[in-house]
C-alpha cells in the first residue's frame, strides 16, 4: 500500500492504471536510456568533478530502474 500523499503524484496515477505494464516498460526504458547516455559521457572521458556528478546521477539512475517495479505493483493495488 502507499501513503495518501504518493498517490497524487503523477507517476502513481500512470502506473496505477497501466494494468498491461505497457507505461511500466516505457518509463524503463527511458530510464535504462538515460542511464547509458551519461555512462558514454563518462566513458568519453571527464574532469573530476564532472565525474563525481555524472556517477552520482548513475546511482540515481541505478536506485530508479531498482524502485520502479515495486512502485509499479504496488500502485496496481490502489
């Protein structure tokens, strides 16, 4: 179950309603694209700091594409 207040943001309302996972998958993938574009950012080569920033956004990536899936089945609860 989520608290009353997550069930207002505009994520819940998607995935409440994507009973075929079809926007579950798209938000994936968007994600997963995301997460590759910064990592080639990375890879082409970067100043330090630069590279503090980028991993941290990977690690944002990373926690979002691991969060997504129970957010998704419990927002087919509500």
């Amino acid at each position: 179950m989520l608290p009353n207040q997550l069930k207002e943001l505009e994520i819940i309302k998607k995935l409440s309603t994507d009973a075929t996972g079809v926007e579950f998958k798209s938000m994936v993938e968007r994600l997963e694209l995301g997460r590759v574009g910064v990592r080639r950012q990375i890879d082409a080569g970067v100043t330090p700091d630069e590279y503090r920033s980028l991993s941290k956004l990977v690690s944002g990536y990373d926690a979002a594409l691991e969060l997504l899936p129970e957010i998704w089945r419990r927002a087919q609860s509500l």
